[in-house]
C-alpha cells in the first residue's frame, strides 16, 4: 500500500485517458465517477453496496458536514472514513458552491463569505483557511480549494473578478494546507465560458502548484455545447501529468463527452436523486418507472445489468413498490443507478486501454438512440 498520493496515466486513445490514482486508502482507477455522500452517506445505499458497483472513491460535502454534525465532531469520533464506514479514499469539496447555491444572506469579502445556515439561520463564516481545517478535521484523502462559482450566465467582468479571487483563494488554500503526507490538494480552474480568462486561471493554478486539477464553473447551467466547447480546449490548459476533475458532472452522455476530452474524474448527485424520484438510466437511454407500461412487465430494467434490481426484480416490481412509496424503491432504483455508472466508467477504461475508444463512444450513442424496449 503506498504511503503517498500519486497518478499515472496507463494509455491514452485520442483525448480520453486511462490510469489511476494511487492513495494510502486505495487505488482510484480513472476515468472515474464519484457518488455524491452529501452528509455522510450515499442515500438509500449502504457503504459495501456502493463499493460492490465498484465506486472506488466517495464525494463527501464539507458545507452540509460543517453545519451537521460538524467537522469537530466527526473528528473526534475518528474522522469520516470511520464516522460513515467506508475505509477507501474520500474527496471532500470547499463548500464554496453550496454556499453560494444554498445558503442565505450570504456576503462576499476578500477574506471569505460569512452566510446564515439553510438549516437553522445561524452564522457561519468560510475562509479558504477555515476550508482547510474542516477539511483537516474530517480526513478526507482529496481536498479541494476554497473558491467562489459564479452562475453562469454572468458577465464577463463579473467571471474575471470572481476568477481572480478565486485563484488568491487558491493561494491561501496552498499555504494553509501546509505539508499532508498522503493527502491531495486540488486547484479548481474558473473563467466560465472565456478562453483567455480560463488560460489566467490555469496558469496561476500551475504556478502555485497542486496535486490535482479541477474543471470548476461548469454545470451550471450554460448547457451541454457550452460545456463541451470549454472542455475542448480547458483540460489542455492543464498538466498532462495530474488528474483532471470535472466537478458536479453529469448526465451519462455528459460523462462520455468529457472523457473524450480529457476528464479523469466526476461526480454528479444524479443516479442517486434520480433513483429516489424513479427515474432509471439503461445502456438504451432513461426511463421512469413510474409509467403505467412498466405495470404488468415482468422483464428486468436492463437484462445486461449485475445489479440486484435487474437480477431479482421485474418492472412490474419496481413499478409497484415505486407507486407505493415503499423504502425499497429508492434503495433498488439507486443501486441501479449507480451499477450503470460504475459499468459506463469501466466499459471507458477498457476501451481506452485497448484502442477502441472511438467505437465505444459509437455503440454508447448507437444503443441509447434505439430507446427502451418495446412495451409488452
């Protein structure tokens, strides 16, 4: 087991990237996607079952942790890994973007957002330094910069001056970091849609020097071409030799797209909320269970499938227990979910090794166009 953090690339077929991420709580293999535990859990799904989709690594939210339970209480009972049983690598985010998307009355200053909880209205401040401790104090394996995420559409004075904080915040993180054998730090590119200002961005990352790299100020709301024109030239903005994270992505042909260009990391809440609100993703597109032509269909999800939805349980099961509210619904439909990534993740990593990444993407898009199977 190695005692530091490190990544190698193993081959690449065009843009698209193979390797892994090595840490002292396990291998990370990439391109990789990340379930999102926002308060210490995958919803509806235990610990084992979200490494038995082959999930290698857990996304943890430092905004919903500070306000509950608290990064010092975790700490003191043993840090995250041990708070929520599960003993492989953790990345937390800043809160940076939660801050911004969720709390209230929140003020902006050089120094950092002082904001009132969503949860009860008290106070809370965020600083790049206070990042770093909560970060710290919960253990996780890949810590992430604090920074400021403006929404998009914005203006381009508006993304300059908040890209520019964001790389002084970045600084800040650098320094309060200090020296974590094991531990990653990660810096987080912004710029929005603006090849010069993303250009600014990565240079002032490169300079101040980090572990990882992330893709941030995306998904959020400019749309998949808009999004896929700045992946376009953004990860080569980037060092080749570390891994490149594209934050709060995505969709299943969101995912194959950034991979195409670069990406070696992801995450996204959506398997797991969609499973909870019946909506399924298969190699031939997405469903919704709740449709009144799954009823009486006793075939499984998608018959290609490991998970236990697909092997032990019909449509028809699914839809009835989803139409009753029962637990099981979300905790099966989740499950799926989340097995069809892990399966989209390594169908990538295979085809890259071997060449063929080109021919994957052809059949990826071939087989959801033909849409789900016939109704009964």
């Amino acid at each position: 087991m190695t005692e530091r953090f490190s990544f190698r690339l193993d081959a690449t077929d065009g843009r698209a990237r193979t390797g892994a991420i090595d840490t002292p709580r396990g291998r990370i293999r990439t391109p990789a996607f990340m379930p999102v535990g926002t308060a210490a859990t995958v919803k509806a799904m235990l610990p084992e079952n979200v490494r038995a989709t082959g999930a290698d690594v857990l996304l943890g939210n430092t905004y919903h942790l500070m306000l509950r339970p608290t990064a010092e209480r975790i700490d003191r009972l043993g840090g995250l890994h041990r708070f929520m049983n599960w003993d492989r690598p953790i990345l937390t985010d800043s809160g940076g973007f939660q801050v911004m998307s969720l709390a209230g009355l929140r003020r902006l200053t050089e120094e950092g957002v002082t904001f009132k909880s969503h949860i009860d209205g008290s106070k809370h401040e965020l600083t790049p330094e206070r990042s770093m401790e909560i970060q710290r104090l919960l253990g996780s394996d890949i810590v992430m910069c604090f920074d400021e995420c403006p929404a998009l559409p914005a203006d381009r004075d508006r993304i300059a001056r908040s890209m520019r904080l964001s790389m002084r915040w970045a600084a800040r993180s650098r320094a309060a970091f200090g020296d974590r054998p094991g531990h990653a730090l990660f810096g987080i590119q912004q710029g929005g849609l603006e090849h010069d200002l993303r250009a600014e961005s990565a240079e002032a990352l490169r300079e101040i020097g980090f572990e990882g790299y992330a893709v941030g100020g995306l998904a959020v709301g400019e749309g998949q071409e808009a999004m896929f024109g700045v992946l376009d030239f953004a990860t080569d903005q980037l060092p080749e030799n570390k891994p490149r994270y594209l934050m709060g992505v995505g969709k299943p042909d969101d995912i194959v797209g950034a991979v195409a260009r670069g990406i070696d990391m992801m995450d996204c809440v959506l398997p797991s909320r969609s499973g909870r609100t019946g909506q399924v993703f298969t190699r031939h597109g997405q469903l919704n269970i709740k449709n009144a032509r799954h009823m009486d269909d006793p075939r499984p999800l998608d018959e290609a499938c490991s998970c236990p939805a697909c092997r032990n349980y019909s449509r028809a099961y699914l839809h009835h227990v989803f139409r009753s509210q029962e637990i099981i619904s979300s905790m099966l439909l989740t499950w799926h979910n989340l097995q069809f990534y892990q399966d989209l993740m390594a169908g990538m990593r295979a085809a890259i090794a071997e060449g063929r990444f080109a021919a994957w993407q052809s059949e990826f898009h071939a087989a959801r166009e033909q849409g789900d199977i016939d109704p009964m």
